[in-house]
C-alpha cells in the first residue's frame, strides 16, 4: 500500500487504483427503480442481501448514480484545525474509503491541501496474508477486499508505539487517553484517569440541538474501583474530618472542578452553579486563583481520592451453604467440594493475614430444607439445626452461627467431612435454589452485618411450583423478554442489596433446556453465577478450584452507593449495567463490587453548555470494606466543550462507545425486542457517520468515498460485532441458558474486557523460535479465517474464551513441544490442561495464558480446536469480521451498508 497524508487535521482518503468509470457485476442484482432514496429508515434486506443485516441500499443512490454534487466544507466550520498538542499524541486525521472498485487494492490518497503534500511514513492497514484455506465467510458479497478496511489490530498497535512505557499526564480538559489496551502509566494531574473514567467524547456540543445532530452519544464509563497497573500511584486516602467540604447545595465533593472566588472565602460549584461559604476553620488564602494548600490535599489537587468516616460497621462475613441432596452425595461431588473448602479455610487461616483469620464464617446444608450449624467453639461439637418451615423461615438461635475462623476452623472441617458420609437414601430432593438465599439474609439481618454467600449446587434447577406460574411466558399479555427478571427474584435481590449481601452459585448440574435459571439473583447482588458440567474431569475440577480461590481473594466493597453530579447545563438520562433498576439515575445502590465492576452513565443537555467552564463530572462511591470501614471515593473529570462538530468527534473512542453502546442494548433487552436494538445500532453509526460527511469534512470528498472520523473508524467493526452477538442474534445451538449467562457476564466489564469480548485476541504462537517469550511474539492478527494459517498456532483469547487452533500442517516439532505428540490425526480437540513440558514454547505458552487469565472473572479453560474439526463452529464465533454461524454479515457488507446508507442520509 501506498500512504500519503497532508496536514494531520485534513482527511486522508482511500480510493480505488483501478478507473471510477468501471462497475461491478454485483450491483447487477440492485438496477431497478426506487420510490425515494432521499429518506431512510432500517427496513427489511432486499432480496440476496446478507443475513442479519437490516437497512436498504437503493441503486440509485450508489456512488456511480448520484446526480448531486459532492458535499463540501461549510464555511461556518470555522479555519482548519491545526496540529494537536503533544499531550493527545494522535494525528488528527479521517479516513477516506472508497468502496467503488472492489477488485483492486486500497490506496490512502492525500486530500487536497493549500498548504501543499508532506510526505510520511507509511502507517494504516498491513494486509494480512491470505490462508490457503480461506473460507467464502471470509468474502465479501460484494466483492470488497476486507484487507483494507480499516483494521483494530492495527489500531491497537499504532496506539502502542504511541505510549507504550511512557506516561499520559491526565490534566483538566486533557486530550483522548491512550486504548484501554496499551500498557502505559496514567498520572493524575486534576483529572481521574482513564482507569476510573473513560468518556464517549472529551469535548461535548455546547448546543442540544448539535448533540442531536451527531448522534454520538455523551456518556461516561466508571469503573471506581480499577486495578491500577504499572506501578502507578496509589489513590490516596484523608481523613474525613481533614477534607475540605464540598458543596453544601448539591452535596458534590471538593474537587478540582470547584472555582474559587472572593480570595478564598468561597467556591463556586460547577454541578448546581451555585457558590458555598468556606468555614472559617478550613479557609485558606488563594493565590492565582488556587489554595495555596493544594499540593497539600489531594481533594483540592487531584482527580480521584478517598475519605475514611468516622464511623466503623460490622466486617463482612463468609457463608458457605452446600446442597446435601442424594445426587450431590451419590455423584461424588459433595465428596470433592468439601475437600476443596477444607483446604480453602486453611489458606484463609494462614496467620500471616490477620484480617483473614478474624473473618467470621457460617455454614448451612439444604435440601428441601435448611440445615443450620452452631460452630460456638465452646460447644463439645457442633450443633445441627433443621428448619422444616421454608415459607416462614426463622432462625432457632443467634449466636454461634457466625464466628471468627481462626476460633472454628477445626469445628467446620469436622462437619465438612462428615457431610459426603450423610446416607443419600434419607436425603429429600432438592428445593428451590433461593432457598439457601433466604436463610443467609436471615443471619446476616439478625447480626447487622454483610457478606459473601458461596452456594454449591448439584442437584437438577427447579423452580416452586407456586412461582412458575407467576413468572411464567404465557400468563400476561404482554410479551415478556427472556432477559427479564423473574418477580420473586427481584424482590430477593434487592433485599440482598439492602443487607450487602453478595451471592456466588457455582453449579454443577447442566441444565440448558427447562428448570430456572439461578443467575439473577448473583448477577443483580455483584456476585457470579459459575457453571461445571461436572467435577469428574481434571479440568472442570482444576476450572472450579480456581474460581473458588479467586471469588474469596478478591477485594470487594459492600453496601456500595454510586453517585454521579454533572454540570447543571447537563443531566443524567440514562444509568446502565448489573445491578436493580431504579427511578432516580443518579444514585445506583449495589450489594457488592469490585475492580472489574463498571457502570455507563448517558447525559443529556437541559440547556446551552459554557465553553469557557467545559463540562464537570463527579463519581462518588460510598461503600463498607471487607473490615467494616466506611469509605467514601471521589473521582471528577472536566471535559472541554465546543459548537464544532469536529471537536466532538475528533476526541471520541471507539471502544468506549463500544462498551457504552453494549451496556445500553444489553440492558435495553430486558424490554425491546431484539430486531429494533439491532436496527438501532445500525442507524445510530449511520446518522454519525453521515454528519460528519456533511459537516465535518474540511475538503471536498467524491461520492464513492466513505469518510471515517480517525478515532472511529474501527468503530463499524465493533458495532457490527455487537449487532451479531449471541445476545442480540442468537444462533440456532444457542441456548436461553446461555445467552443469559453471557449478557449477564459482559454487562458488568469494564472497557478492555468488553472490546476483547466483541473482538476477541488472536495471538500466533512463534513455532520456530528457539526462545519463546511475549516479547518474541508476532502482532496480533485480525478476527478472520483468512488470518489463519495451516502451517501455524494460534491462541484466541476472550474474557470468556480461551481456545488454541491447530493448523493441519503444524510441524512434528511443534506438536510435540506442546503436547507430546507428533501426529496431527492423533491430536484430539476438546478441553485441556496444557501439559507441563520442558521445552520454551510449552512454557512460554502456560505463562501467555496465566497473563492472559489475570483479566479474566472467571478462571477459563482452554480448548483446543484442530483446523476442520466439526467443533471449529466455536471459533467462528470469533473470528467477528467473517460471516457468522448465527447469520451475522461480515465486516465487509457492513461497511458497504454503511456506507451506502449514510450517503443516502446527506444527499437527503
């Protein structure tokens, strides 16, 4: 490919070698008359177009047939936008591409500029070589070559030469923060960094009427309790009678975005507009307009801090609860989960952790009833207590069924081994699985206290009878979405939330077709729902001893509140993620997260933005600790704003958009039906799209190019993937099971997880290295069968997904470094432990996984896949630019919908 770029805030375009005169045999199919190609809306494909994709594209308004001019620049865009600072460190730039000859390859061709051509080194997309067993899902209808469009890996890549090691200083009206992927360090200079809050857009439309317009959403993603990586700098904690006060009208934090005024007397208050007095044992002297004690309080200096209350509550407690049925006794299960429990408590009570030792543990049994245990260390042996009345369940004593661990550890590894030796023959079937949900409320309620609830269970998902029919498909007139919450499980989960109390179901029974799913109560408490299809497997039972050690350790905040201030010129129009649905959209009330956990928040204008002020906004997170501190986190942002259109759509992300957009449709399935959330999606990218081919352009474009903003053109690709989910367009072997399981799981991801989710890591494994390292790896490849080469490996990588393909003609070499075999044909597909072997590819391979399974919420098994296998149709699932199994258009056809769509939209 040939690049050549002008000045860096132009557009760059991609056009077509071969001469714009000559057609195509595939638009042959389109040439007959439409009513009216000056009005669009998503309708049902024409005839032959690709499956899943809705919207049509009337000949008539194909580049070769369009009678009016080419759109140029308005003359009220203003003069063209010069060279960014150093501190956003992108090249201002659009795509242009031009669909018109599919048959000839792609060339990035300089716009035409007064200032003259500079010339560059080359940079955009690197073709990727073709396999030999390129699949026709891989192909265009339409005859595109997908090679050139624009490519995520390669995004990726450029913005890692960018700021790869290096430091992104996050300063008040800062510029676009590197990807989400690149391993760079975020300093906080005034504003929260990219680790706690990522925006849509980092310069918001000073009009409501050109938000409007752009149809990009203004939206923010908070994850408040981020890992922070790269050594960067703690967040800092004050004591809360030591912080200076925020806003006494609002009740917003001290922050950075506060003015002051009046030589310190007063603060001006960006989120309600309103100025607050200083009291007299907190006032400070300014000085150029800021405290001269800045630097001296993180409140006043920094983006993002803590305070600890005065008031300390009770520490979180664990409780165990284990299905006691004659199918966990007689499979062998019960016999390996209380084995794996012994062993858990034993870690726990290690020594060197203190706060461990003095956890407070409590353990029930159930069947169809409920079997409580005093672990009062004073007692002889435990005492067993069994609750027969389910409906009106009521504790029979109080004390001792929560104690510290390091005082009764040996009393429950007592009864943990006594239960596989229960006889199954007196053993009731099991009831409903909320039932050991009800009895933990209960315990907690009595001691005033939150905690975690771990339930093991084995036996077939049931349902009350008396609540089938309650929640039922059939029983109201209104069609009900199988994403929506069951009436009784919504009760219980917000009782849950109202305790603090955390619920994680690990089951062991698969039951995809009938009986209930038990998910929506550990989803909507901040817990997970964990699936085995047994624990008679070495990797289903390496799979959940990995889970279990994880659910523990990691580090969760309990009765969580999240509030969000914006500036008054704005308001919150839309709150989404896993948790209950509340009227009021500013303040969500969650039983548990933790660092993974993120929420998008959706704004709106209720009038006219200043742009000298920008735009303010504030995630206060109130929550318990695992010892019972109250803790309070502020993170604030102040964002710039403008009437240009160009602003807003040179300083968006596509994969924060990808991940607000996901959080959106994913929780707007709970009431819509799934085509409209579809349509949707596809006119939203189409409508920006089109504004900024008709307001954005800073020169004149021909009609068969299609303009990308330079910070959205992998966006096409992401939105498409979205499109095609299996939440959103299930396939004919998705189940209902688990399509809840995986818009359940991705609902709650934070930006990374949710863009490897959509467009999943394909890593080739260097089979001739003689060192195998991370360092020593080729780049990533693109998500397409075409990638993919017979003589190679490759490790494809989703938060959910972990699958290592095997090309058919992979050398003996390689095979048997890996899995001490020579021979592709005796190599069978299925789930595996890799094997530990001494050789650097076998290692490198483990310690690629191990870093890999660090991002991940739940521990991944990987599975081997060889190249023409009946099971490669859970690899095509990933590889998103390609047709899907579940009828999903390609990348390619796509693109070329969009394209043809938005430029109906500006000749319109």
């Amino acid at each position: 490919m040939e690049f050549t770029v002008t000045n860096p805030a132009e557009s760059c375009s991609v056009q077509q070698q071969h001469h714009q005169q000559q057609q195509f045999p595939q638009y042959q199919q389109y040439q007959q008359p439409w009513p009216d190609c000056r009005s669009w809306a998503p309708v049902s494909s024409p005839a032959g177009s690709p499956p899943g994709m809705s919207g049509s594209f009337p000949p008539s308004c194909h580049p070769h047939h369009l009678s009016s001019a080419p759109q140029s620049r308005p003359d009220n865009m203003g003069p063209v936008w010069p060279q960014p600072s150093v501190g956003s460190g992108y090249p201002q730039q659009a795509a242009c591409w031009s669909p018109s000859q599919p048959q000839c390859n792609g060339v990035f061709k300089p716009v035409p500029d007064v200032s003259g051509p500079t010339q560059m080194a080359p940079q955009g997309i690197s073709s990727q070589p073709t396999s030999p067993l390129s699949s026709p899902k891989s192909e265009s209808r339409y005859g595109l070559d997908p090679q050139i469009l624009p490519s995520v890996v390669q995004v990726v890549s450029e913005d890692r030469v960018q700021w790869e090691g290096k430091v992104f200083l996050s300063e008040s009206q800062s510029s676009v923060p590197p990807l989400s992927t690149t391993a760079c360090t975020l300093e906080d200079r005034g504003n929260a960094t990219a680790r706690f809050v990522r925006c849509t857009t980092y310069s918001f439309p000073d009009e409501a009427q050109s938000a409007q317009q752009c149809h990009l959403p203004l939206a923010a993603i908070f994850c408040p309790l981020a890992r922070l990586e790269n050594e960067e700098q703690t967040v800092p904690v004050c004591e809360a009678g030591e912080c200076v006060k925020g806003c006494r009208d609002c009740g917003a934090f001290m922050s950075p975005a506060m003015s002051w005024q009046d030589c310190g007397q007063r603060f001006y208050c960006p989120f309600c507009g309103k100025l607050t007095e200083v009291p007299w044992q907190s006032y400070q002297p300014t000085n150029k307009g800021q405290r001269i004690d800045r630097e001296k309080k993180p409140e006043l200096s920094l983006g993002s801090y803590e305070i600890l209350e005065t008031q300390k509550g009770e520490a979180a407690v664990l409780l165990l609860a284990i299905d006691v049925t004659a199918v966990a006794i007689q499979s062998g299960q019960l016999d390996f989960i209380c084995q794996q429990l012994c062993s858990l408590l034993q870690s726990l009570d290690g020594g060197e952790d203190a706060e461990q030792s003095s956890l407070r543990v409590g353990l029930m049994t159930y069947d169809s009833r409920i079997h409580l245990y005093d672990l009062s260390p004073t007692l002889s042996r435990p005492h067993m207590m069994v609750i027969t009345d389910t409906e009106q369940l009521e504790l029979p004593v109080r004390e001792g069924l929560l104690v510290p661990l390091k005082e009764c550890r040996h009393i429950v590894e007592s009864v943990l081994q006594q239960l596989p030796l229960f006889d199954a023959e007196t053993q009731e079937s099991s009831g409903c699985q909320d039932l050991p949900v009800s009895a933990a409320l209960k315990i907690l309620q009595a001691t005033d206290c939150p905690g975690k609830l771990l339930i093991f269970h084995s036996s077939p998902l049931t349902e009350p009878p008396d609540k089938q029919s309650s929640t039922g498909f059939f029983t109201s007139s209104k069609p009900k979405s199988i994403f929506q919450v069951p009436d009784s499980s919504a009760s219980l989960a917000k009782a849950c939330v109202s305790q603090g109390c955390s619920v994680e179901v690990f089951v062991f029974s698969q039951q995809d077709v009938g009986g209930a799913w038990p998910g929506h109560v550990p989803f909507l408490t901040g817990g997970k729902l964990l699936c085995y299809n047994s624990l008679q497997s070495e990797v289903e039972r390496a799979r959940f001893c990995g889970d279990l050690l994880r659910t523990v350790n990691t580090d969760t905040a309990y009765k969580a509140q999240l509030r969000v201030f914006i500036s008054k010129e704005l308001s919150v129009s839309g709150c989404y993620g896993s948790f209950l649905a509340d009227p009021n959209s500013r303040c969500v009330a969650m039983a548990a997260l933790d660092w993974r956990t993120a929420l998008a928040f959706e704004f709106t204008h209720s009038k006219s933005l200043d742009e000298m002020r920008g735009v303010a906004i504030q995630a206060v997170l109130s929550y318990s600790s695992s010892t019972g501190e109250r803790k309070t986190r502020v993170h604030t942002v102040t964002l710039a704003s403008s009437q240009n259109l160009l602003d807003t759509f040179r300083t968006s992300q596509a994969e924060t958009l990808l991940t607000f957009y996901c959080k959106k449709m994913y929780c707007s399935a709970l009431e819509t039906p799934l085509q409209c959330l579809r349509e949707e999606l596809q006119m939203e990218i189409t409508e920006a799209l089109a504004c900024y081919r008709k307001h954005c352009c800073t020169t004149s474009v021909s009609p068969g190019q299609l303009v990308l903003p330079q910070f959205l053109k992998v966006l096409p690709v992401y939105i498409n993937s979205l499109r095609k989910s299996e939440v959103l367009l299930p396939g004919l072997r998705s189940t209902v099971h688990q399509r809840l399981q995986l818009r359940s799981l991705t609902v709650s991801m934070d930006t990374r997880s949710t863009a490897a989710q959509l467009y999943p890591l394909i890593l080739p494994l260097s089979v001739n290295a003689e060192k195998f390292s991370m360092s020593s790896m080729d780049p990533a490849v693109r998500c397409s069968a075409s990638s993919l080469q017979p003589d190679s490996l490759y490790l494809l990588f989703s938060p959910l997904t972990l699958l290592l393909w095997v090309g058919s003609t992979v050398s003996p070499q390689a095979l048997t470094q890996l899995f001490n075999t020579t021979s592709f044909s005796s190599l069978v597909s299925g789930e595996i432990n890799p094997p530990v072997l001494d050789n650097p590819l076998s290692a490198g391979l483990r310690n690629l996984i191990s870093t890999l399974q660090s991002y991940a919420a739940v521990t991944l098994k990987l599975k081997v896949v060889k190249e023409g296998d009946s099971c490669e149709e859970c690899l095509q699932r990933l590889l998103v630019e390609d047709k899907s199994p579940n009828g999903g258009a390609s990348y390619a056809d796509f693109m070329f919908h969009l394209h043809v769509n938005s430029l109906r939209r500006v000749v319109g």
